[in-house]
C-alpha cells in the first residue's frame, strides 16, 4: 500500500525536478554575480569606482537583479511601458541615492535592497 502512494510522489518530483534544477541555476548564477560585490558600501563603492561609473552600475545592477530575484518580482508587473520603467528608474535612484545620503557607511546591497522595495511599493 505505501508503495502505491510513493509512486506518483516520485513521477510528479521527476517531472519538477528539472524545474527546480532551472530555477537553482538562475538563482545560483545571481547569487555567484553578486557575492564578490556584496562587500562594499555606499562610500567604499565611491571610492572604488573613482568616477567610473559604468562600475558602479554594473555593481548597483548585480545587487537588484538578485533582490529583484529573491522578492520574486517581475518589473512587467511593475511597469509596463518604456515611460513607466523610466519613472520606476528614477524612483530608484533618488531611494538608492537617499539611502546612501542617510549613512555613507551601510552595506550598499541593503540599501539596493531598500531602493527595490520602496520604489517599487513593496
């Protein structure tokens, strides 16, 4: 009898199995993108980049597409059109600019993490 009822548990986890293993990948792959950028701060990022801002945008992009990832959001949801995805950009950056503002000194992946949440309406 307990046989019977693994049977179908153990045919619908090999079919979601290779779901799954997607889904860890994507996660797995942001997660490698972002871990050796986690380190720095709002003012450690500044002085890092001297001027160089393509670095800090590849860093800042790093941080949101894994909170993005990890809060499970579709910015489609969010915005739709090339103008709303610009107020939502802008949005961003003023919540990401005043959480720097606010203390130079903390972790730029929360204060990434804080700019998705409230631009976004989280």
């Amino acid at each position: 009898m307990r046989m019977k009822t693994l049977k179908p548990l153990v045919l619908v986890s090999l079919l979601v199995a290779p779901v799954f293993a997607l889904a860890d990948e994507a996660a797995q792959q942001m997660v490698d993108d972002a871990l050796p950028v986690m380190h720095y701060t709002c003012a450690s990022i500044a002085e890092e980049a001297d001027g160089d801002e393509a670095f800090v945008v590849e860093v800042v992009g790093k941080m949101t597409a894994l909170s993005l990832y990890n809060r499970q959001v579709n910015i489609e949801d969010h915005a739709a059109t090339d103008e709303d995805k610009a107020q939502l950009r802008e949005a961003f950056i003023a919540a990401l600019s005043e959480g720097c503002a606010a203390d130079k000194n903390a972790l730029l992946g929360g204060v990434v993490d804080n700019a998705v949440k409230s631009s976004l309406g989280l």
